[in-house]
C-alpha cells in the first residue's frame, strides 16, 4: 500500500502492552484495521526480534497490512518486510533506498521543516512527524510538550511526501493532526496499553477517516 493511504500506523512497544504480547496486539490491531505496523522492539535481543518479525510478516501479508522495520535493514531484508524507518541518528534515507532498492517503503522521522526537506530530497516515501503531543512512550526534548499540528502544517506546505503525526495521538486528538496536513497518525500507546486494543484502533481510525471526509 502507498503510505499516503495509511491512516492509523501501529508502531509496537513489548514494555507497554502489559501481560499481552506484542503479537496479540497487532492481531486485534489488525482486526481494528490498521494499515501499517512498525516492529519497533529496542529491548530485545536480534533473535526475538527476528522470530517476532517472521510472526509479524504472516500475520500482515495475510491482512495487506505494511510491515515496517525501525532502523534495521538487515532485520528488514531477514524478514522480507515491506520497508524501514529511521530516525535522524540512524542511516541516512538515501543509504537505506541504495541498499533496499526502489521498490522498499523508506520512512524518516522529522520535527522539524529543515529535516523533513532534507528527508524528501533523500527519496524518502513518507515522514513520522513529531511529537505531535507530550508523550511518555520517547524519551527526548521535544517529547515534552510536543511541536504541536501547527508544525505538522508547516511541513505538510514544505513537503510533498505524506506525512504521519506521532507522539501522544489519541481518538481524541487526532482530528487537528489531520486537518493540518497529516495522511494518518501513528501510535503507540493509544493501541498497545488499551484494555480492547482493536475498539482503539476502530476509534482512531474513524477519527481520521471523519476529519478526511469533512476536510
Ligand atoms: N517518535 C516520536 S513520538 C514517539 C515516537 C516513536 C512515541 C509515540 O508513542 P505514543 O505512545 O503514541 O505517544
Ligand atoms: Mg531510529
């Protein structure tokens, strides 16, 4: 699927999802409907992330659900995952498309419109912008208060590439994110730490899907 059709993008995070497992959540995520799930373990060791990554990647390509990798290409090609995202301190875009190939989803974090430029210029396929809100699931400076949908709205006039809001996105909060320029949103804990994590995912779903239609 091209990521500008991905409206709510799971990215997981074992330490939140309590006595569940990562592989429970992402299936009552997928029966919620999300469009793309980003295997985004950084407490693990290389092999559960690979056997959880050969879960995943059945699991998804039995629902066309996108499989993206956070930082790893060499995780991504073990597990034939659709594509990887990186962050500012990972390798740059254009490394990834020359050792993935044009036909991989490449996905960039940025916070700011220098950053998201420079991701777009890079071949970049899609941009995590944020934190959106104040989160507790990342640790960095801006996670505090967020950078809020007005920079969502300034990278969304810079740019081309669509872009998904992250960082503290609820049901609740989503509609602004969207109504600034946001293809979709992407969650962690709105998902993960829900008593019923697929009525979360209809709920977010619905949210983007209503603000589009009003937009
Ligand atoms: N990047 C920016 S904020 C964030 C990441 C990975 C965490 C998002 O988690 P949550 O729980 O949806 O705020
Ligand atoms: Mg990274």
């Amino acid at each position: 699927m091209n990521p500008s059709n991905w409206r709510v993008y799971l990215v997981t995070q074992a330490s939140l999802s309590g006595d569940r497992s990562t592989l429970e959540i992402v299936d009552a995520a997928i029966d919620g409907g999300i469009d793309a799930v980003q295997l985004r373990e950084k407490e693990t060791t290389a092999r559960s992330r690979y056997e959880l990554g050969l879960e995943l990647r059945e699991r998804t390509a039995a629902a066309g659900v996108d499989l993206i990798v956070n930082d790893r290409i060499d995780l991504a090609r073990a597990i034939d995952a659709d594509g990887v995202h990186v962050g500012q301190s990972d390798l740059p875009v254009s490394a990834v498309r020359d050792l993935l190939g044009p036909d991989a989803i490449v996905g960039c974090s940025a916070s700011t419109v220098a950053d998201a430029r420079e991701a777009e210029a890079h071949g970049a396929d899609y941009l995590g912008v944020g934190a959106v809100y104040g989160t507790s699931s990342k640790d960095v400076d801006e996670t505090k208060d967020g950078i809020g949908p007005d920079r969502i709205a300034e990278i969304a006039d810079a740019v081309s590439v669509p872009i998904h809001g992250i960082g503290g996105i609820t049901a609740d909060t989503a509609a602004p994110v969207v109504t600034a320029g946001a293809a979709g949103v992407a969650v962690i804990s709105e998902i993960t730490t829900a008593s019923d994590p697929r009525a979360a995912t209809e709920s977010l779903a619905a949210a983007v899907e209503t603000t589009k239609e009003v937009g």
